[in-house]
C-alpha cells in the first residue's frame, strides 16, 4: 500500500510538472521570434522521464565518450558535493519542442543556407530552452528537491585533430532514455513529432514514474535503418555530410563554419543549416508510424 500511495504521488508529481512545462511553452514571451512576437518558436512541447539509475546512462560513457555524465556524476559536478549527498532516486525530466510549421515550411525551400526563421531557432530557440531548464530546476528547488540542468556544464574539450567538442551530457541521448523515439541517419532524433525539434532535460533527485521505451533499437523509426527505402537527408545535405555510412560530424560543423556572413549579417554567434531535418519523411512525424491529423 505505501509503495502504491508514492508511485501515485509521483505520477501527480510527473503530471504537475509536465502541465507546467507545456504552460511556459505557450506562455513565455521568450518563446516567440524576434521579429515577430506572435509568431511561436516552438508548439506544445513533448514531456517523458527517465530513471536516472538507467544502466544506459553508464553505457554512454563507451557509445559516446568517458567524459559523458550520468545523471547521478551531474548533480555531484554541479553542486560540488559528495555522492552521499545524492539519494538512491534520481530522475530526468526531458522534453522535445517541435519546431512550427511556418519555420519548417521556410526552411523546406533553402538549398545551402537556412532560412532566417530556422536560423532564429536555432539561436533564440537554444536561448528559450535555457530558460525553460532554469524554470523547471527552479520549480523543483523552491519544492526542496535537487536540481539541475546538466547541458548548461561547459563541454569538455576534445583532441585538437578532432575539431569538435565532445558531449558531456546529449540531449538526444537523454531523450532515447526517456522513450521519446530514436536515432537517425543523419545522427537527428525522430521522435513522434518528427526530427525537427530542439530538446531539454532536467535532472532531480525526485522520484517520478519512468516512461516506457518501446522503440525496438536505437534506430527503428528511420526508413533508411528499417528498409532502406529513404535516403532524404543525404540528398539534402548541402555539406556532403551525410552519406549511407552516417553523419560526418567534422564534415558538417565545416560547412557551417561558412556561414561567417550569415552570422554577421543577422547577429548571431552560431547557425546551422538544418536542412536534413526539413523536406524529409522524417521532418513532423514519425515515418514508421502510420498517424492522422499531423501537421503538414
């Protein structure tokens, strides 16, 4: 009985938090485009949890780098303490926001460079979601739990020749713990919205139910991985980037890195072209899933 009075209390808990999320989502002025303030950045966000004891979490630290943070190793860094410190529970609140349909439609008819609506949410959508993470640890806090956002932690440096930082803590890779879909050929996350999101996660040493993962590999909701019947994003990719073989992630960050003009003339410090995640089967749905009623 007592353990099914605090599974309950953290299903409330998990429905709380998920209403407060998508509330900031749709209310926040952050969350609107500069040059429009009634043009949405992002729709109704995506929520699900994981376990933050996951054994995938440890798994990462092979699949993606030794420098990869478990949820437990993110508290600690963050708020310098010991692992005693830390409870047996630990939880990941994660979230995907998909990008609206008049930004994906704009992006759909570029060929080299994004269009300014998905450079605006590439650059002031990251920012929102920032804020988004600072709203939920903050909320957690003001309740008594730990929390944090351990994507904020300065990334760890990789070998010269590499040119790219590695990941300490992946958004994606979070987001497959917590069940929202899985991985892509041209290394994007197709979730049941589709693989044109930003994504965000919360740790918390608060105990909330874990959402079910029911994709059957890390790779099943690409046609290309299931029947090689898509190779969309390769065609789009203006970089060469993106081949049978997977994403090549130097490959890519070089062609962004002509973009110079671009950042200048519309003052941003980072964008990337996005174009493998618009005009492809994978851009609002979920390809595998036969769905109704989706935004085009």
């Amino acid at each position: 009985m007592v353990h099914d009075e605090k599974y309950q209390a953290g299903v409330k808990m998990a429905q709380m938090i998920e209403k407060e999320i998508k509330s900031f989502v749709l209310n926040s002025p952050l969350n609107r485009m500069p040059d429009d303030k009634d043009q949405p950045i992002f729709d109704e966000p995506l929520v699900k949890f994981a376990d933050g004891n996951d054994k995938l979490f440890e798994q990462y630290k092979s699949i993606i780098s030794p420098t990869h943070l478990t949820p437990r190793e993110a508290l600690i860094a963050i708020f310098h303490k010991n692992p005693d410190y830390i409870g047996k529970s630990i939880s990941v609140i994660s979230w995907i926001l998909p990008i609206t349909l008049k930004t994906r439609e704009s992006n759909r008819e570029q060929k080299t460079i994004p269009s300014k609506l998905w450079a605006n949410t590439r650059f002031y959508g990251e920012k929102f979601n920032d804020a988004l993470r600072d709203y939920v640890a903050n909320n957690l806090k003001v309740r008594g739990y730990i929390a944090a956002a351990p994507a904020k932690l300065p990334p760890s440096r990789t070998p010269a020749k590499d040119k790219i930082p590695y990941s300490d803590w992946s958004e994606r890779h979070i987001a497959y713990v917590a069940g929202h879909g899985t991985f892509s050929l041209s290394d994007g996350f197709i979730t049941e919205k589709g693989i044109a999101h930003r994504c965000g996660s919360v740790v918390t040493d608060l105990e909330l139910p874990a959402s079910d993962r029911t994709a059957a590999s890390p790779y099943s909701n690409c046609l290309y991985y299931v029947n090689k019947s898509c190779k969309a994003c390769i065609t789009r990719c203006p970089g060469n980037a993106i081949t049978e073989n997977g994403h090549d992630k130097v490959k890519c960050l070089d062609y962004t890195h002509t973009f110079d003009q671009l950042r200048k003339d519309w003052q941003m410090a980072s964008i990337g072209c996005g174009l493998c995640q618009t005009k492809v089967p994978c851009e609002f749905k979920n390809p595998i899933k036969k769905q109704d009623n989706q935004a085009t």
